[in-house]
C-alpha cells in the first residue's frame, strides 16, 4: 500500500517530476532526523530499501525497519512552505519542505 499525500503535497510532487522526470521518494534514515525525514531525489536509492508503490508516477520507499513497523495507512506526506532549508531534496529549491504526519483517524 503506498504512502498518502495531501493535495498540496500531490501538486508539488507534480512540479517537481515535471522539471526532473523519474523520481524517487525516500521515507526513512537518510541522515540528520532518523526514521521521520521525505527526501525526493531523481537517483533510485542503493541499500537495503524497499520499494512500496508509486504515487504520481515516483517510486516510494521505505528503509528497513520502517518496511514491517511503518502502516503506511496510518501516515501521510505533507507539505510546508520553508525559506531556507538544509536539505538536498528536491522540493525545497521550489520553497517547500515534504513532511511525515499522523493520519487522524
């Protein structure tokens, strides 16, 4: 089951795969915020991730152990706007930051 994304997080999703094309999203340990980061990059993820559905055409995977503990219904990406962000992911040259949150039942 793929990753929800809010409408806003969908359009910007959009924006990006239309200037770069093949897309990878990458939910789990990439660096500085351990299993809570979204990192959107246009190379396919080496390692040990696992690939769980696509939304919009870009790949989503999780990195172990999220792959059996993470519900991926139980989650949702969002998006904020951001001025200066230290990421490398792809949405923050747009002004944007992907992030996690808890889907309210």
């Amino acid at each position: 089951m793929p990753i929800n994304l809010t409408v806003e997080a969908e359009q910007v999703l959009r924006t990006v795969k239309s200037k770069y094309g093949e897309l990878h999203m990458i939910i789990g340990d990439t660096g500085c915020c351990g299993y809570s980061n979204v990192f959107l990059t246009c190379h396919k993820p080496v390692g040990d991730y696992v690939a769980i559905g696509e939304k919009s055409g870009v790949t989503v995977y999780l990195r172990p152990p999220l792959d059996v503990t993470l519900d991926p219904s139980s989650v949702v990406v969002d998006v904020v706007e951001t001025v200066a962000d230290d990421s490398l992911s792809l949405e923050t040259e747009l002004g944007y930051r992907f992030i996690l949150r808890l889907k309210l039942r």
